[in-house]
C-alpha cells in the first residue's frame, strides 16, 4: 500500500495517485540511474514553441559542500526536514525566447509542467519529490550567478518516502493527515467565471 495515495472519485493513472509531498525521507541514496531518469522526464515536459525554458541546479549528500550550500537556499522551516532528504534540486526558469529575447509569458507555466513530470516519475520509481516555494531568491541569484533573464522557481527535495515518526510536531501530524483536494465544481466553469459545468 502507498503512503497517502490519493482516493480519486473517477480512475487516474498510478504514478498520479501515488504522488505526493512527504517531508520524511529515509537516508537511502537516490541511485544514479533513477536520477537520470527523473531528470529525463524533465527534459520531455512540453513547453511553449518547444522553447524548454528550464534549468535545474542539484546536489546529493554524496558532495555535502554543495549539499549544504544548496540546503541553505531554503528557507529555514524547508531546511529543518529538507536536510535529511538525499537529493536536492533548484528549478530554474529563463524569461525570454531564446531566439528573439523576448518576454516568455509561459516560462513559468512549462517549468511547473517539468516539474510535475519529474514528479510523477518520481512516484513511478518508488521516490517522492517535494516541490518547496520556500527559498531564498536573492541567494540562489548569486550563489549560482545565474544570467539576469534566469528566475528560481522552487526547491524540490527527492528521496524515499519515510516514516512521520521521524519529524517534530507540528510536521509528523501533517505528514500523517488525510490528503484533500477542492471539488470539481470548485474551479471547472463554462459560460462565465463560478458558473459550474454541467458535464461534471
């Protein structure tokens, strides 16, 4: 049995369900070859005009020079249970085309499609990943020198789900809490904005 799998009113594929965003994580490193997989389900995202406006900054524990310097680019309440996961990430943006260096309007948008990629292909290979909007954005800015058109979007912590007992209150309740979502009716519309679709 998952951990927290979604219960669904109608049928979504596995990896879907089982997705979600534990803060325990077990101290089993993330193999290499399942690194390279999540991050070719990044790479396979769709995006605007195939721009692919993404980038992602990573580190493992393997390295804890760049591990730690990557952790202290989370705000310090996602370092507190961030720190134990074996494989952390940045995700990055660029604002403009790269054929025109005009504004990107969906860079933003198709980076977040990356990552629910990766995330899915997380929960596919028995891992979860753990998208955090927490971070320093000035910080990462520099720490990484990131070209002025380059934007942070989140941290993603990654490894293999572990147990709530591991966390401090008020994190080990909220691990084991019933996973929630809106209704249907709450943000499905047709004709006019709040007007509820008749196909539900």
């Amino acid at each position: 049995m998952i951990p927290n799998k979604a219960t669904t009113h109608t049928p979504i594929i596995e990896p879907l369900a089982e997705r979600w965003s534990p803060r325990a994580f077990t101290s089993q490193p993330v193999e290499g070859e399942k690194i390279q997989s999540l991050l070719e389900a990044f790479r396979w995202a769709p995006s605007s005009m195939n721009e692919q406006p993404w980038y992602i900054v990573m580190a493992t524990k393997d390295d804890p020079a760049n591990f730690d310097k990557l952790l202290a680019c989370l705000v310090d309440a996602n370092q507190v249970w961030a720190k134990n996961a074996p494989l952390l990430m940045i995700t990055m943006y660029k604002t403009t085309f790269n054929r025109n260096s005009t504004p990107n309007r969906v860079a933003l948008h198709d980076t977040g499609m990356a990552l629910m990629a990766l995330s899915t292909q997380a929960a596919a290979l028995g891992l979860q990943a753990h998208g955090m909007g927490g971070i320093h954005l000035d910080k990462i800015k520099q720490d990484y020198s990131l070209p002025a058109d380059v934007e942070p979007v989140a941290g993603v912590a990654v490894g293999y789900p572990g147990e709530a007992d591991q966390l401090a209150e008020p994190l080990r309740s909220r691990e084991a809490a019933p996973r929630t979502r809106k209704s249907l009716n709450d943000f499905v519309f047709e004709v006019t904005w709040g007007n509820s679709t008749k196909l539900l």
